[in-house]
C-alpha cells in the first residue's frame, strides 16, 4: 500500500492525476468508473487473490488500447511473463519511472 502511495506521488509529479486502486477489485471497478483513463500501473503482487498479470489480461479485454505498465521485484517475473506487458524492475526510481512511460506512451 505504502509503495503505491510512492508510486502515485511519482506520477503526480509527471503531471498524471492518479487513482490508486488497493486491489484488483478495486482496480476493475475505477476502470469501470471513470469516464478517462490513459495508463494502468501495476505492481504484478497484489492483494486479494488476483495479481498484476491477471488484472492487466482482464483490463486488455476490457480496453485492448490501454497502455498498461507492470512492475516486478521479483528477477524470473520477466521469464515467466514473457513481456507480453512491458516491466519495470523495483527498485525503480523517478527517473526509470519516466523512462519507462516516455517508451510505452
């Protein structure tokens, strides 16, 4: 929680407005909710039973044209993921961050 918090506060400072969604629940219904939404940011762990990975397949389905960001602390997520979505390694920094949002948007 804290970690998205620190997340949201990078974005902020990027100039996005950001709604931090505490779960995937969560995440599906702010997708639902808001009328406009330029990027899913996700970390690929999350609470409540459905991960990053899962969350950024249902919300493809939902919004194919979505742009959609993971993150991973853990090394082999990228082997197993196969980089279907692009990943940025945590730790990550302000300017990795950046980086990583200028390539996919």
């Amino acid at each position: 929680q804290h970690l998205a918090v620190v997340a949201g506060d990078m974005l902020e400072m990027m100039g996005f407005d950001v709604s931090i969604a505490h779960s995937a629940n969560e995440a599906l219904q702010l997708i639902n909710r808001l009328p406009r939404i330029d990027l899913l940011f996700s970390d690929i762990v999350m609470p409540g039973g459905t991960n990053g990975l899962e969350l950024a397949n249902h919300i493809r389905e939902r919004r194919p044209e979505l742009p959609i960001l993971l993150a991973s602390g853990f090394s082999n997520a990228q082997q197993k993921d196969a980089l279907i979505y692009p990943l940025l390694d945590k730790p990550y920094t302000y300017e990795k961050l950046a980086d990583a949002l200028h390539e996919l948007l």
